[in-house]
C-alpha cells in the first residue's frame, strides 16, 4: 500500500508541475514572426497560444480554430479536474466514467503535439524577407503535455491496480 501512495505522490507532483509549464505556455509566445531582410526588422510580432485559435477563427477557418481550442484549452484543463480528482483519492460519483473519459481524451492526446505543429507550419515561413523564430511557450507547453501524458499513465496504472485489489 505504501508503494501506491509513494506513486501516488509522484504522479500528483508531476501533475502540478505539468499544470505549471501549461500556464506558462500560455504567458510566453509560440512564434514570433516578422517582416525584415538581412539584419533589419521592419515588424515583429508575437504569437501565443491563447490567440492563435482567434487567428484561425478571423481567417474563417473555423474548424481549425475550433481544434485548436478544444485540445489546447478544454480537453487539456478536463485532463486536469479529472486527474487532480482520482491522485487526491476522492471518489466521485461517476468515477467509472471520469476513468473512461480519461482514456478517451488520452487516446487524443498527441492531437496536442499535432495542433502546435500545424499552428507553426502554418506561420512559419522560409523566406529572406519573411521572418519567423519559435518561442519559448512552445516548448513549455510540450514539456506540459508530456508531463501530463506522464502523470496520466501512472493514474491510470493505480486505477487499474486499485479495480483488481476491490475485486
């Protein structure tokens, strides 16, 4: 029983942790692009993750915006309240369903990974005029889903343990 707990812990702590690089993603910019040639900029801009679905949104491309909204925000912040819920031990009415949602939003979880590529190849071009270089919020917000992909395997490895210890 202590070896769950201990797993427990961990899996919790590196739930936090993957909460914190995620809110961080959000506080730096993806990309930064701009107009220039050789060393001068004319503009620059910065590109974060909480208005690059507006971009899509204002392009018409809604279906893209629309992904991108629910598995860079919704989804990921469900992962979260689930997974918080099931580490903290409390057990909810619907836990067996919480625990199918989890893996159902697991299965889709490397979507994350495919909506920033997209998100860049999109607004990265290779240009001598056109300018684009990725920021620091793309790499924390990688390092937070695979802390989260990390923390939710574990969960899931004390679920399953916990379903065969009831039985």
């Amino acid at each position: 029983m202590k070896g769950t707990n201990d797993r427990r812990t961990v899996a919790l702590i590196i739930l936090l942790a993957s909460a914190l690089f995620f809110i961080l993603g959000f506080m730096f910019p993806l990309l930064q692009t701009g107009f220039g040639f050789g060393p001068f900029t004319i503009k620059k801009d910065h590109i974060y993750l909480h208005t690059s679905f507006n971009y899509f949104f204002d392009q018409g491309e809604f279906f893209i915006g629309l992904l991108l909204l629910l598995f860079t925000i919704v989804f990921p912040i469900l992962k979260y309240i689930f997974l918080f819920a099931t580490l903290s031990g409390r057990k909810l009415p619907s836990h067996q369903f919480i625990n199918t949602a989890l893996e159902i939003i697991n299965k889709w979880s490397m979507l994350d990974v495919f909506v920033v590529a997209v998100l860049i190849l999109n607004m990265k071009f290779d240009s001598d005029i056109i300018l684009s270089k990725l920021g620091s919020g793309t790499t924390l917000f990688a390092i937070s889903v695979v802390l989260l992909m990390t923390s939710s395997f574990i969960a899931g490895k004390l679920i399953n343990q916990q379903e065969k210890t009831e039985k």
